[in-house]
C-alpha cells in the first residue's frame, strides 16, 4: 500500500505547540516605571525639568488650598557620581579587567564623525572643550554618564520648600509613594494632568540614582517630621526607610521634599527658566525663590569667582526676572509677588449629563445607595436635574422605570445603554454654570503680565460667564500686551532666557541661542496657561496659536505685529482640559466652543488696546512734525534775514533821499536807526503806519520754536475750537510774535 501523503508545507516540520505564555498582571506602578515618557520623562534633561514642576504645582495647590501666598522655594545642586555614592554609601573599587572599559574603534571613528559634521554645521572652529564638557549625557545602565569616554556630573539634588498646608505623618507615605493615590479625583479643576505628582519623581529618582526621598513636613503648632522613602514598584506601596520628628521652634507650616535624580541642566535650562517665569505671570500672589548651585569644578576654580550682587549692582535681563549670580555656573531666580489676592481653591462639582458617557455613567449606578432612580437623579452625582425633571426622564425611559432602582439598571446593560442615550440626546438641560472653577482673574492677569514684561499697553478681558464643552464649564481669560519685554517665552514657550552667568556651555547653550534667534525673528509671541499652569511644548497646533495667527486681523485694531512687540496671554480653567496627545501640552482646534471663546477674548483686547494706539500714532505724527520744522528753522531764519536785509538797503536808499528834502524824516530815521542798532538786528520800516519789523538770526529762531509748540497746543484744542475762526482772528503765532510796534 503506498504511504499516506503529507499535507502540503508541512514536510519536515514538527507539529506546533499551543502556546503557554501566561497572562501578567503588572502595578501601576511598574507600568508608569516602563513608560515613563507618558508622565513627561522622555529623557534626562525634561525628567529633570518634569521633577522640578511637579515639585512646584504641589506645593502651589498646598499653599492655595488654607489661602496662604504661596512662598516656593527651589535650590538645585549639581552633583558628581562620587557626591551620589557617598551619599547612598557605595565605595567605588579598582578596576580589575580594564579591557572591559576600552573605547571601541567604532566609538572613536563615530565620536570623529560627529565632531566634523558639527564644525561644519556651524561653518566655523569646533566647540571649545570646556563648553562641550557642561552639556550633560544620559545617565547609563548603572547610573554613571559617559559621552566620549569622559564621566560627566548628571545628578541633581531638588529641594523644594512651601508654606502649605502640610501633610499629616500618616499621609505622607501614600501620598508620595503610591503611584495614582492623590486627593483631587473627581469633577473639579486640578492643576495636575496625570495624577503622577511627585510619584513619578520618586520612580525616577529611583532609576537615575537609587535614592530615595526626603520629605519633612509640619501642620503647624506641632512638631517637624522628617520621613525618608522608598517606593515598592512591584507591589505599588510605599516603603518607610526612617521616620524621626523634629523641634519646631518657629510653628513652621509646610513640606520640604529632597530627591536626588539624574538630569541635564544645561539641556533644559532655558525651559526651566521660561517655566518659572510664566508661573510668575499666572500667579503673581506667588514668591518663587530658585537657586541653581553648579558643581564646582578646576575650570570653574579657575575662573574669577563673583560675589552676590545687590543694590544697584542686581542685573537683569529686561525680562523682569532679577538674576545674582555667586560663582560663574550658578544662577539665581527671584519672583516677588505683586499682588494679595489669592484665588480660592476650586470647589468640587457634579456630573453634568452632558459629560456622562455610558461607563461613567454604569459606574455611578454602581455605586449609588439610592432607592429610586428618581433619588439617584435628584441627590446623587448628577447635576442639573430638580426633581420635576427626574420625574420627566424617568417616564420618558420606560414606563416601569420608576420601579427601578440605580442597581436594576446597572445591571442590565441595555438599560443603561438607553438612559445614556436620554441623558446624552436631552436638550432641556441648562449648561454648567463655572461655580466650582477658580480663574486666576483679570487684575492679577494684569498684574502678572505688567510684573515680568513691563509692556508699553495692556489690555485684559474674562468671558462673564462660563462656557462648556462636552458637559464640562470653562473660562477663558485674554491678556494682550505691546511694547515691553516678552522675557524669552517666545511663541508658546519656544524662546528661553539667556541668565547673567553665561555658565552652562554645549548643546544647552546651542539650543538657547537657537530660542533666543527666534524670539528675535517672531514680534509675536503666546503665552499658554491651563488650570493656571504654562504649558510650553508643541504650541504650533494649540488652538490658541492657531487663532492668534490666523483668526485676528491685528491690522485692523492699528496693532502691527512685524514692528510692535506683541504678547498673546490666554488662560483657560476647566475641570476637564481637552488636550491633545499623551503629552497634554496642546489643545486642538477642533473644540469650537473653546476656538470661539478665545477669539472673542482676543478681540475684547484688541479693542482695547486700539484707542491707546491711535491717540500713540497721533501723538507720533506730531512729535514727526514738530521735529521737521524744527529741522529747518536755522535755515527759514536765515533766509527772513536775508531778504529783510535787502528790502532794509532798497529803503534805506529812497528814505535818505526823502530825508534830505524833508528834516523831520531825518530826524525820525536816525532815531529808528539807533534803536536798532543798538538791538544789534536788522530794521525796515513795513507794514502799517508806524509798525517797524525787527529781525534779529536768533529771535527768529527762537520765535518759530515757540511758533511750533503754540502749534501743536491749537492742535490738540482743535476739536472745541472752530478752525477757520481761529485762524481769522489770529494770525500765525511766528509772524505775529516778530512784529513790534513803535510810536
């Protein structure tokens, strides 16, 4: 019998295998650990830039929830791998394998590449060392940096200090030490846009570095706790390494929050810069002090060192920002508050229908102790409904509704499908009022944005009332400024501020040259804010650049942006920020409510700003004016001179021979003659019967600046005067003034 035949593509080959992968489950913890970039650390420099902000916020929201004026504290100091290891305890040993640590050929050979391509690329010699030295490398696999085989200082120690509420020791764990454990769930307006916190800095302290966080927090009246801690990242808890209390001597309120973490200052040290004066526009209640210490290294031993500036020797940038400077690295940053008045913490608000979709929806359901779904309207987490309403949506559901409890429909799928469908469907609902949102407010607006920028105009306007989008309140709040510094945020964030130190050097430096070249190109800038944050990353598609550069005709308002500097302040408050993306740092055009919104904000400004503008041109074209005329009274003078010197000798010639016929007209001419010589000008008798013309070079010199100014008087009084009889009854101030009469 012949053999069976082998089913076609599978001659050779072994039966597969059902697979045996197991299913994971992994913390949230481990997931934020291994996709880090979503929480905003992409790399060393932004993970850097990242911890300092959250670090901020926190202590901001801390400080506005008792009503405090937030005073915010942030010192950043640099350190060396040896720094980090005698802080964590690690002895380095000596190496043994050295080949292990030899530089491959194709590393030298890549290094050479790059070193070329850049000297080309800037079309002039190669980047000095030193300054090549300060831009900072990724830390590697252990935690040391490296770039061509040099280690360079990577670490940061971030201490930031606040006059908050403070946290009770009992909360301090888990609050700072598991990931998505926080107090601002909800519906209401958080400044936060992850959720992450400080947890995330904690985690990532934990890769660049291993070392944990310090914190030291007090309620005031009570003691001080100092509490160091880990984070489990397998399990998602928090792990207390030590816990001791401390005198507090002065009733101390606030936290202080100390972590080590790996970074690249030079990288991001323009978008730090930016950030914290930004923050400073949006909250000028707000006293930021920043202090960035640099590692002290030989070549900064051997620069000249600089003492603290003070009194008149304080420099600034033009921006607003006061800069002292101690070594050549270091750098200073002081915001001073300009104003008292402290928002009020936003209040906590309920589901509007509109914003329910039907898994919000089937979760409230879940867990309502309601009777009736009439009750679960009326008192549960659903806004706008009364309770004639409730009566209304339930009959409109299904006639056996009101026999329903939340937990009958809950558990029927199709049920809750429908009501979703009626809520979302349901036009007689009035939209969500904005009580429970906190806007920073058109006088610290104002106050802000004339604090950092010192602008030649401002103009500020707030919507009067709440808007929504997709169920869910909003404000919006405009600012536009002209003239002034923009203080390097540029259009969305995208120009730093170059600092009075002049430290840093590489691709830090590279970059803030690059950002302030376009600071410089653009008159034009915006400035973003949600939930009173700034928001300084990819602007080009935020709807508030789109509609500042293509939906305002500044032109028509007598703003011309190619030659007056230009600041576009928009600020929107919601309890839910539509961003775009998992960075969170744009919001699209397509949300129509808030493109009209900020539009109409705009143009409020605009308006504004228009009757400052003209009367600024008018008052330009005078002062244009009066300088022209100016210009040339030397030389009107001297012609009036001239040519009364000429009509004087032509007289002079047919009065001597009336003289010498008439001995009265003699003796009058030789009386004349002497008065005007001793007057030292130039005479004719002219114009009337017995008006003399005295012209002096001089005299009419000064007579038609005098002209001029009465000039520019009549015009500004020309509106309640009739021209044409001011011009009859009074004859131009210069020939008026240069004739004097004789008897």
């Amino acid at each position: 019998a012949a053999p069976p035949a082998k089913a076609k593509g599978s001659a050779g080959m072994a039966p597969r295998e059902a697979s045996r992968e197991r299913v994971q489950v992994k913390s949230a913890a481990e997931f934020f650990t291994e996709n880090q970039n979503i929480a905003g650390f992409d790399n060393p420099g932004k993970s850097l830039f990242t911890t300092i902000r959250e670090l901020v916020e926190n202590s901001l929201d801390a400080a506005e929830s008792v009503g405090a004026s937030p005073e915010i504290g942030v010192t950043v100091e640099e350190l060396s791998q040896e720094c980090v290891d005698a802080e964590r305890g690690v002895v380095a040993g000596d190496r043994v394998d050295l080949s292990l640590f030899e530089e491959k050929e194709a590393s030298k050979k890549t290094r050479t590449t790059k070193k070329a391509s850049k000297k080309t690329r800037n079309g002039g010699p190669e980047q000095p060392k030193e300054e090549r030295d300060g831009a900072a490398a990724a830390p590697g696999p252990g935690g040391g940096s490296f770039s061509g085989g040099k280690k360079r200082a990577t670490y940061y120690k971030v201490t930031c200090r606040d006059n908050g509420c403070g946290m009770r020791p009992s909360v301090i764990p888990e609050a700072l030490g598991k990931v998505l454990a926080g107090s601002k769930y909800g519906v209401r307006q958080t400044r936060g846009k992850f959720g992450l916190g400080a947890k995330m800095a904690l985690i990532w302290a934990k890769k660049s570095t291993g070392a944990p966080v310090v914190v030291r927090s007090s309620t005031g009246g009570g003691a001080i706790t100092r509490m160091v801690l880990d984070i489990d990242v397998r399990k998602n808890e928090p792990k207390v390494l030590a816990e001791a209390t401390e005198a507090n001597p002065d009733g101390w309120r606030g936290t202080e929050v100390v972590v080590t973490v790996g970074g690249a200052w030079s990288a991001y040290k323009a978008r730090i810069t930016t950030y914290l004066q930004q923050l400073a526009i949006i909250t000028p209640y707000a006293k930021f002090d920043f202090f960035f210490k640099a590692l002290q290294d030989d070549l900064d031993a051997k620069k000249p060192r600089l003492k603290d500036l003070k009194g008149d020797d304080r420099r600034g940038g033009g921006d607003g920002i006061r800069r002292t400077t101690s070594s050549s690295r270091d750098l200073r940053l002081q915001f001073d508050p300009r104003s008292d008045k402290v928002p009020p913490p936003p209040a906590r608000a309920r589901y509007h229908p509109w914003a329910l979709n039907e898994l919000s929806l089937h979760q409230l359901l879940e867990k309502s102790d309601a009777t009736s779904l009439q009750n679960f309207f009326v008192a549960g987490e659903i806004d706008a409904i009364d309770a004639e309403l409730a009566s209304r949506l339930v009959a409109e559901l299904d006639p056996l509704a009101s026999l329903w409890s939340p937990t009958d429909v809950a558990s029927d799928p199709r049920r809750v499908a429908k009501l979703s469908r009626l809520l979302r469907d349901a036009t007689v609902f009035s939209p969500p009022d904005g009580h429970c949102l906190s806007p920073v407010g058109e006088y610290n607006l104002r106050l802000g944005v004339a604090k950092e920028l010192s602008p030649d105009y401002v103009a500020t306007y707030a919507l009067p009332k709440a808007s929504a989008y997709e169920g869910h309140p909003f404000v919006v709040e405009a600012a536009v400024s002209i003239g002034g510094g923009q203080g390097g945020a540029g259009s969305g964030g995208n120009s730093g501020t170059t600092s009075a130190n002049g430290g840093g050097g590489g691709d830090g430096e590279e970059e803030q040259r690059e950002l302030l070249h376009t600071q410089q190109q653009e008159t034009l800038t915006i400035h973003r804010f949600a939930n009173r944050i700034p928001l300084l990353f990819e602007a080009g598609a935020d709807v508030v650049t789109r509609v500042a550069k293509t939906k305002i005709k500044w032109s028509t308002y007598k703003i011309d942006v190619k030659r007056d500097r230009v600041g576009v302040f928009v600020s929107l408050v919601s309890t839910k920020v539509p961003f775009k993306g998992t960075s969170k740092e744009y919001i699209g055009e397509d949300a129509t409510e808030i493109h009209d919104a900020v539009k109409l904000a705009l143009q409020h400004c605009c308006v504004q700003l228009k009757a400052h503008l003209t009367r600024r041109d008018l008052e330009k074209r005078g002062k244009d004016r009066k300088k022209l005329l100016l210009k040339y009274a030397p030389d009107v003078a001297r012609s009036f001179c001239s040519v009364f010197a000429t009509m004087r000798k032509n007289r002079g010639a047919a009065a001597s021979g009336a003289a010498a016929n008439n001995p009265d007209v003699a003796r009058r001419r030789a009386d004349v003659d002497r008065r005007l010589d001793a007057a030292g000008g130039a005479s004719s008798a002219t114009g009337g019967k017995n008006a003399v013309v005295i012209v002096d070079e001089k005299l009419v010199v000064e007579k038609l600046k005098l002209g001029v100014d009465r000039t520019e008087d009549d015009d500004d009084d020309r509106d309640d005067t009739n021209q044409e009889d001011h011009a009859a009854d009074k004859p131009p101030a210069v020939l008026l003034d240069l004739r004097r009469t004789e008897p």
